[in-house]
C-alpha cells in the first residue's frame, strides 16, 4: 500500500482498527488473475503473538483451492471514507481529495481442521453478537446438531498467519487548523453517513484544533 507518512499507522494502531472492523476483501492469485471475495473475519494470536485472520468461505469457492500455505494473500479491511471538495477549504487553489481509512493484512493461508472451523463459526458469530447485546446472542447451540452439520460442510475454515500490517487513515492530516476544521465541519454537515464518521474521526485526531474554534467563537460572541 503506498502510504504518505502523514497517514502513516503502526502496527498495533493497523491490527486494532482491523479487529474492530472485522470485515473485508479476501484477496489471492490463481497463476493468470486475482480471485477476491468478502469475508467476516477475526484475529487471533498465536503463542509467539504473530496475528492471525481466521474466516470461512462457502466450499464451492475457489479461494479454498489457493490455500497452499506459503502463498501470500492480502486482506484490505476499509473503514468509512468521504468525498472532499476543494470548494470546502479556506486556503486556496486546493483540488478534489477522498478521505478514507484503510488496513491491509497479508501472509500465507491454510486450511483449518473440522474441529478448528467450529471453533472459528462460535468465535465468529459471538464478535458480531456481542454488537448487538442486550440482544441474547444467537449461538450454534441454538440449531438442530444435523442442520448445523449440513451447513458446516457447505464451508471451508481459512487462516492467514498476517506476516505483514500496512495502515493507512488519510484524514487531512497534513493540512492547516484552519482548513482541517473546515473540512471537518463541511463533512458533518454532509447527509452520506461515511462524511460524518469522517468528520468524527477527524476531531477525534485533532482536538485542540476544535477547541480553539470553539474558544474563538466564544469570544466572539456579544
């Protein structure tokens, strides 16, 4: 990923952003193209700490067949992104830019044991549960023990062992106070729901900027 050190993250800040997101696009080679698909996912850890991305395709995938264990594939994990417009900036002569942020995961696939993938659909399905508590989570237990068997062999579990972290969340970092804050304001003003996690995002990286507007409007004020 080509990454301007403005928008620059570290590791642990890339494996976090991830983990949270917990969804992606799934990428390999077959020898002539690129074979993608989306997938949930979580990570794990391994003993010696190497992060691990642990996901299921449906059997008749052809990702599956790619898995050799040594090849590496490439997850890209995007969070929200956003349009900006150079007629939103205080400064001049500014052109058009998106906002984004973004993660991309990469290392070698495998394939896991029947026991390991019912191990990752319990893990799996209680991260996305534990988001909508006080819901009563949905759990495999709650199924019929055949149909939950029938449905485990219509997939195949994956692991990719991450060998490398590349994070980029480009949020303007590199600009003025004056028109971080008028980006940001003009992104929360926009109706797209990714404009206004930006926009959220952006006083979340730069504080003080805000602050010192609200100081100044304060003063302002008769």
């Amino acid at each position: 990923m080509y990454t301007p050190p403005f928008f620059k993250q570290d590791r642990a800040a890339s494996l976090k952003f991830a983990g949270e997101r917990g969804f992606g696009t799934m990428c390999a080679f077959d020898g002539h193209k690129p074979v993608a698909s989306p997938i949930p996912f979580y990570l794990t850890y391994a003993a010696d700490g190497t992060p691990q991305a642990a996901f299921h395709v449906a059997r008749h995938n052809p990702l599956p067949k790619l898995a050799d264990g040594a090849a590496s594939w490439l997850l890209a994990v995007n969070g929200p992104d956003a349009y900006v417009s150079p007629d939103w900036y205080v400064s001049p002569d500014q052109v058009p830019t998106w906002l984004y942020q973004s993660v991309h995961l990469s290392g070698p696939v495998r394939l896991l044991s029947d026991s390991e993938l019912a191990v990752q659909i319990d893990t799996l399905s209680e991260k996305f549960e534990s988001w909508l508590l006080p819901k009563t989570p949905w759990t495999s237990g709650k199924m019929a023990a055949g149909r939950l068997e029938t449905l485990k062999k219509a997939i195949v579990g994956l692991v990719m062992t991450v060998e490398e972290v590349e994070g980029s969340f480009k949020l303007n970092q590199h600009k003025s106070d004056a028109d971080y804050m008028a980006i940001a304001n003009a992104l929360g003003a926009q109706a797209h729901a990714g404009a206004r996690e930006i926009a959220q995002l952006m006083q979340d990286v730069r504080p003080e900027a805000f602050v010192n507007e609200t100081n100044m409007l304060e003063r302002s004020a008769p």
